[in-house]
C-alpha cells in the first residue's frame, strides 16, 4: 500500500522538485550593477558655437544649400554647447584621420573610466573575471579587450568579448553577454566599456541623409561593473530584472536604414534614411509585445491584451498607445539619440516632460555618445535624486542592424553618489532649448562662406 501511495505521489514530487529547482536556480541568476563611471573630457574638447562653425567652415564640399540644412539641424537637435568633439577633429584633422588618432580616442575613455572605477569600488583589476568592450566602429588588432588586459595587468583566465559593429543598443548586448556568463558562473565579477570611434568617422561629404550624424554624436563613454555574487549585494545600485532583444535585420527596409557606406561622391559616413521611424517603431512593437506582460500590473495586463492589436508598426508616436506604463515603472531611461526619437517615445508611452527631462537634458549636455548614452542618462536622474530604493527603470534602446533592446532595473538603494554631472546640474533642467547657431550665422550666403572659407 505505501509502495502504491509513493508511486502515485512520485509525478507530483518529481514536479514540486523541478519547479524548486527552476525557482533556486532564477534566484542564483542575479545580475548586479556596483559602480558605473561616466566619461567626462577635457574641457579643450568642448564643442561650443563657434569650435562647430569653424568645423563646417572647412568642410570645402558644403554649398550654400546644405550649409543652411545643416544650419538648421543643428539648431533643431537639442544639443547645447557643451558637447565634447574628437581631439583630431579639433585640431582640423578630420579629413585625414589616422590609427593611432582612433586608438588615442579610445584609450583615453576606456583608461581614465576604468582607473576611477577600480578607484571608487574598492575591486582589483584581478578580481575581474568577465571583460566586455563594445566600440561599434574600430576593431584593432590586438583587441581592445587584449588592450585592457595589458594595460591592468588582468588574470590569464579572464573571459573577454569584444563587441564591435552594434551601433547604440551595443551597452544592452553587452549586458545581456555578462548575464548569460552569469547563469552559468557563480560568484563572479565583469566589467563592460562602452565607448564609441568618433574621430576616425567625421563625413566630410554634402549628403545631406549622411551629415545627421556629424550633428548629433558626441565624445563620451561608460566602465560599467557587474556582479552575481549574493556577498556583494549590499553595495549593489541596481538589479537586473529582465532583458529583451529584437532583431528586425530580416526586413530589407529596416536593415538599410542606418547604414555605414560611402555617397555618391566616394565620402564614407553613416545614411541616416527616412524608413527609420518606421523601423523603429517596427521594432519597439513586437519588443514590447513581449516586454509588457512582465512589467506592468495585472490590471494593464488585461487592457493589453484588448489594445495590442491595435498597435501601429508605422508610427513610433503610436506605440504602445492606451497603456499606463508608469503604473508599474517609475523612471524611463530613454537613449538620448536625438530629439525626434526622445519626442517620439515619449509620445508612445505617454510620458510626461518629466518623465522624458533626463534623456532631454542628457541629449543637450552630452550630445548621442552612442552605447555609453543610458549611463549619463541613469547619471541625471541619480544626480537629482531621483532613484529611490525599490524604483523601476526601463532601458529603452534603438540600434542599427536593425535593433531595439531594453531591459527593466531595480534599484537597490536611495541613489546620490556624485558623479560627471556635479559641476552642472544645478544648471539644469534648461527650461528653453535654444541653440544660438541660427542667430550668429543664419546671415550667410554664397558670397560670405566663400569669403569665411578664405579667411
């Protein structure tokens, strides 16, 4: 009898153990962050009004037509004049940049984060077991992970990744290349750097789909260090909770509308086309198709599952539309691209100013440093205090290829730790963004940008 009893309860026991292996083994996938550190240069490198005029004054190729396209870009892209520029890019090397100009570039960023980051943890470049660098735009060889090894002098057993040709969303890929390490390492430590090759890829053309690019990326770049040690939780910020990746590089359209190649005058650059709205919006549907069940309250939950179809794939001001996404996210974390896709999300979530000043504000101080632009972001909203214990944020991400990838934070603690935007942010938010280019150089016509260019 009990021999039938214990063959009849077996399925049911062998079920409760599978189910409290699976939970045990969720629980051994934590994912923390202890410290990030925001790239902040020289202030030779800022790119005011005038630095940005002189730039374009040189850019020989430019006819008055594109001078006043540009002219208005520049006003339109919420960025202000405290931008940082490419020291080659500075000094008038644009046209003919070299290795050791990009390698300079990068190891300046990955350098003095790195140095402030083992500084500020109280962690030992030998402690690190995971390394993942992500520069979309420059592979050297050696790597720029190997180059990190050497330069810290890091244990022959380290795991390194270099992640290059990723575009903005390279910072969540990374994340989500440390968090499939941790599931299957315990107890371990990784570091991400995400930085971008800017000086090497100045477009020096007169398309106008290729000059977009020149106005809005940035100098900047982030050292990230990451833990699933349960000892190290009490010094974590925040906790990964989910990570969601969408690849739309199937679809023609999509795939072609960020792309790196040269115009018809043989200028390389990036072909920045009108289908990427589209695409974006493309993208952020059928990611938060799959993201939306495991953010928001059951009672969204049910609104979702009545609205959804009703999504449109055409339009990013549209998405997501009907849904009260703060009810169970508190912070947005938007990538500070640009202006029209800041706006755009916002406007499909339904976000407030608020809700959309960090990633406003991030734009304006920083300009788009491409995958470290989350991090000064995150870096607004700790420096205003904004981060409080048990908080959610969402990490919302466009990328080339084409790709959206967000992931959803906890934070740990009540965040206030100084950072690259203590010497400003009591300037900021700026209530008015208004770049003064139009208002200096709107009077030049064909006569005066030949004579600039002279003199």
């Amino acid at each position: 009898m009990e021999f039938l009893t214990a063959l009849y309860l077996f399925p049911f026991l062998y079920i409760a153990y599978l189910l409290c292996k699976q939970a045990i083994r969720k629980r051994d996938q934590c994912c923390y962050m202890l410290h990030y550190e925001c790239f902040k240069p020289p202030e030779d490198r800022k790119l005011n009004t005038e630095t940005c005029a002189s730039i374009v004054f040189r850019n020989k190729s430019l006819r008055i037509e594109e001078f006043k396209y540009l002219l208005k870009t520049i006003v339109s892209s919420g960025i202000g004049e405290s931008t940082y520029c490419p020291k080659n890019v500075l000094e008038g090397r644009e046209a003919s940049p070299t290795l050791s100009d990009a390698i300079e570039e990068m190891e300046e960023i990955i350098f003095t984060t790195l140095d402030k980051l083992f500084d500020k943890s109280g962690i030992s470049p030998s402690e690190i077991d995971i390394l993942v660098v992500n520069v979309s735009l420059l592979a050297t060889l050696p790597s720029l992970t190997s180059q990190v090894v050497n330069r810290y002098k890091m244990r022959d057993n380290i795991k390194t990744y270099n992640v290059t040709g990723m575009g903005c969303s390279a910072s969540i890929i990374a994340i989500d290349i440390v968090q499939q390490q941790f599931k299957v390492h315990k107890n371990v430590n990784a570091i991400i750097v995400s930085s971008e090759s800017m000086g090497n890829h100045w477009y020096m053309g007169r398309d106008r789909s290729f000059m977009l690019s020149n106005c809005l990326f940035r100098t900047g770049g982030c050292s990230m260090l990451l833990s699933n040690n349960r000892n190290l939780k009490h010094r974590a910020i925040i906790k990964l909770n989910y990570l969601l990746r969408t690849h739309l590089g199937s679809d023609d359209e999509a795939y072609k509308c960020c792309y790196q190649k040269e115009d018809d005058d043989g200028y390389p650059g990036f072909c920045l086309t009108k289908h990427l709205p589209k695409a974006a919006a493309k993208a952020f549907t059928e990611n938060l198709k799959v993201l939306v069940p495991r953010i928001l309250p059951l009672k969204e939950l049910l609104r979702y599952l009545i609205i959804s179809s009703s999504w449109t794939k055409g339009d990013l001001e549209k998405v997501g539309k009907g849904l009260n996404f703060k009810a169970g996210i508190q912070h947005f974390c938007i990538h500070p691209g640009g202006r029209a896709v800041i706006d755009g999300t916002g406007k499909g979530l339904q976000l407030s100013d608020y809700d959309l000043e960090p990633a406003r504000m991030a734009l304006h101080r920083w300009g788009n440093t491409s995958a470290a632009g989350f991090w000064y972001v995150l870096g607004y909203m700790e420096a205003k205090k904004r981060l409080k214990k048990g908080d959610k944020i969402l990490m919302i991400s466009f990328g080339a290829g084409f790709k959206c990838n967000n992931c959803l934070w906890e934070v740990m603690r009540d965040l206030k730790d100084r950072n690259v935007w203590d010497d400003c942010i009591d300037d900021y938010p700026v209530k008015n963004i208004v770049n003064p280019f139009m208002e200096r150089y709107s009077w030049i016509n064909d006569e005066t940008l030949s004579f600039v260019r002279l003199h």
